[in-house]
C-alpha cells in the first residue's frame, strides 16, 4: 500500500513540475526588485526581467514565480 502511494505521489509531482511552466515561462525564486528609469524589474534566480505593475507590486523576496513571455 505504501509503494502504491509512493507511486501516485511521485507521479503528481512529475506532473506538477511538467505543466506548470511552458518553455516560454521564466520561473524560478525572487530575489530582488527594483524600479529603474520608471521600469519596474524584478530579478528571478538573478536575471533581471521587466514586468507590469501588478507584478511587480505582487513579487516578494523568497516567492516562487513564473512570468509569462
């Protein structure tokens, strides 16, 4: 029984890790944020990318994220 739960556990996450990003997504950890020349930037695993508003008032230091592109 514990091998069977293992399996469909195992199998979910897979599942949640292949679908919860599309090639285009850039996900990953915040790590900064930042406005510059009235460009509001957030940095995800380091790399800087820019976002709308909305994004970048919801970003916290420590989130997981994905932007779309």
């Amino acid at each position: 029984m514990k091998n069977k739960l293992f399996q469909i556990v195992l199998l979910m996450g897979l599942a949640i890790a292949m679908f919860s990003c599309t090639p285009e997504d850039q996900c990953g950890t915040v790590t900064s944020w930042d406005v510059q020349n009235g460009n509001y930037v957030i940095y995800i695993d380091g790399t800087r990318h820019n976002v709308n508003f909305d994004t970048w008032w919801n970003a916290n230091v420590g989130d997981y994220m994905c932007i779309e592109y």
